[in-house]
C-alpha cells in the first residue's frame, strides 16, 4: 500500500539539502536590492525626450558677454550714486542712467533689476510723495498731481496717489492757510484781502470751491453788508 492510498493525500516533500530558498529576481537597473547597489546593476539609460518640453532651446536667458558684463557694472554704479542722494521714479533713473552713457539695453536691464528688489518703486514714491506735500508743504491736489508728473512717476500710480487725497483734510489744511496769511493781511480792506488770499491759495494747488470757503472763513470778522467776489 502507498503513502496515497494510507493516508489519501501527498506525502509532504523534503528537500536533501536543507530548506528551499527564495529565488530573488535580478534587481532592476536603479533600485535597491537587498545587498545594496551592485555595480551590475546600474546601467546607463538615457531618458526619454518629453515632446511638452519644446524643441526651442533657445528660450533660456544668455549669459552676458564681458562686454555686457562691464556695461552692468557701470550701470549700477550710476544708479546706486543716484539712489543714494533721493529716491527716483524709473523714468528719472532711466534719464540718468541715459545721461551716464549706458546704453537703453543696460538702461532696461539695470531698471528691472532695481524693481525687482524694490530700489525703485513708482506706486510707493508716489503715495510717500503725497504725504510729504501735503503735510509739510501744505499743497493741494492740482499742485500735488502736478509734483508727480514733473517727477516723471507712471500715471497708473499718479493716479491711485491722489485718490489718498482727503477733500476734507484738504479744506482742513487750506483754512489752516489762510487763517495764518490774513494776518498778515491786517492793512488791507476785505476785496484786496479775498484777492490776496485767493491767488495764495491758488497758487498752491487748492480748487476753486476749497479757496472759497477757506478765505470766507478766514476774513469772517472783516465781513461787510457787499457781496465778495473771487477774481
């Protein structure tokens, strides 16, 4: 009688040579096996062109030639000099910059790379600039508007600078104003005075409406039965 017929199944199988072991498959080129890289396994495979990369390898930026190279150098001595003394709109620097001999290729090389890192700023000069006239020079908005474009800022950033404007501070400041030069005005009848407070007034930036009421208030204690009449 056979082991099958006894016991109805296969009798389990032992190996001679002690226990079977694992057969590992070759490790693939670039990955790991259980001992580690093997020189064997590494292989050189050239990877595969991906058509989403662009054929045009000519995209990339340049390196600058030493002829270029120097022509930065120099502009950026020139700008830094510039900076050092005030701060500039890019149209200001890109004129001194003009004026140095630097060429409009450094010019628009040297600009960017002064925005980049903030050196030059049009929407922040502009609205450092409206404070400065409005505070300290006590200046309207027409002759705050006419600063900012004699310094040559981009109009986009004239623009939102003025909207800053306060009308109200504005009529604060003017009546401020003419409070202080009708004093100085004590000589004078009230038609002289209007037109004296009013060129004043004119002269730095206030409207129409603004000079108005800042010199009404202003000669208030002066005021007769006749009508005053702005010329």
């Amino acid at each position: 009688m056979t082991m099958e017929e006894t016991d109805g199944r296969l009798a389990p199988v032992s190996y001679l040579f002690g226990p079977r072991s694992s057969v590992s498959s070759p490790a693939s080129p670039g990955r790991r096996s259980e001992r580690g890289f093997d020189a064997d396994d590494v292989r050189d495979v050239e990877p595969e062109w991906n058509d989403a990369w662009g054929s045009d390898v000519d995209d990339a930026p340049s390196l600058l030639s030493d002829a270029d190279c120097g022509a930065a150098l120099d502009a950026e001595k020139v700008s830094l000099k510039a900076l050092t003394r005030r701060d500039l709109s890019r149209r200001e620097l890109e004129r001194v910059l003009r004026d140095a001999g630097i060429d409009e290729d450094g010019v628009a090389r040297e600009c960017d790379r002064l925005a980049r890192v903030g050196l030059i700023d049009d929407a922040a000069l502009a609205q450092k600039l409206v404070a400065t006239l409005q505070e300290r020079k006590g200046l309207g908005r027409t002759a705050i508007a006419a600063e900012l474009t004699r310094r040559l800022l981009a109009p986009s950033a004239i623009e939102y600078a003025l909207e800053l404007v306060d009308t109200g501070d504005e009529l604060a400041r003017a009546r401020e104003l003419a409070r202080k030069r009708a004093a100085q005005l004590g000589g004078l009848d009230r038609d002289a005075a209007v037109r004296r407070l009013s060129a004043y007034l004119a002269r730095r930036g206030y409207s129409g409406s603004t000079v108005r009421a800042a010199v009404d208030e202003a000669l208030a204690p002066r005021r007769s039965g006749s009508v005053v009449r702005f010329r």
